[in-house]
C-alpha cells in the first residue's frame, strides 16, 4: 500500500511538473507580430535591390514610393529589423529618425514591435 502511494504522488508531481513546463513555455512563445512578418518580406525585398546594385538612399525612395513607411524601410537597411548584439546599428538608426523630426514614441514602438527589448529601446532614445 506504501509503494502504491508513494507511486502516485511521484506520479502526481512529474504530471504537475510537466504542466508547469507546457505553460511556461506557452507563455514566454510569442508568436510573430504583423510588423515582424511584413519586415521579412521587406527584408527580401532590400536585399535583391541591393543584389541591383542600388544604395540604401535609392532603396528608401524605391520602397517608400511602393507604400512602405520611409523609417521602417530605413530601419531595415540599417539591419536593426531584428534584435541583435549591435547597439551601435539601434543607436544610428535611431539618431537619424530623431534627426528628421521623428517623436521618440514613433520610434520606440516600431523598434518595440520590431522585437527589441523596452530596456534597449529606452537607453537609446535616452528615455528616463
């Protein structure tokens, strides 16, 4: 009877354990937003512009003439589309935007949907 009921609570507790692992992970898996899986496509886009020979100026005028927003496009041609180790990329691109006159809420939420941390984001508009 002993084993019986030592069986069943070990049982109980891998049962419980597993759960727990299944809704964390469902929890931390975020599914790609709209503005991630547009960016791939404009990243493909970029990069046979770039296989004809065009500069990035050319290709921004190019893609924001066909309907992409001009500071996405540029986002992606300075290669912070996708959240990386490289500060310095984030910290250009941003630059340039508040250079034109962009709010640093415009810029925050397109990097933020674009995957980069709020932490990042923030230390590079230098938002308190």
């Amino acid at each position: 009877m002993d084993q019986l009921v030592l069986f069943l609570i070990v049982f109980t507790a891998i049962a419980i354990f597993i759960t727990l692992i299944e809704m964390w992970r469902s929890w931390t898996h975020k599914e790609p937003t709209r503005l991630q899986k547009d960016l791939r496509t404009l990243e493909n886009q970029i990069g046979g512009l770039k296989k004809q020979g065009l500069t990035n100026e050319l290709i921004v005028k190019k893609l924001a003439g066909a309907g992409w927003q001009e500071h996405v496009v540029e986002m992606v041609t300075h290669d912070v589309s996708r959240p990386n180790h490289k500060i310095e990329k984030i910290q250009a691109y941003a630059d340039k935007q508040l250079a034109k006159g962009k709010e640093k809420e415009a810029i925050k939420e397109t990097l933020l949907e674009a995957g980069w941390s709020e932490d990042i984001v923030d230390l590079v508009l230098k938002v308190e």
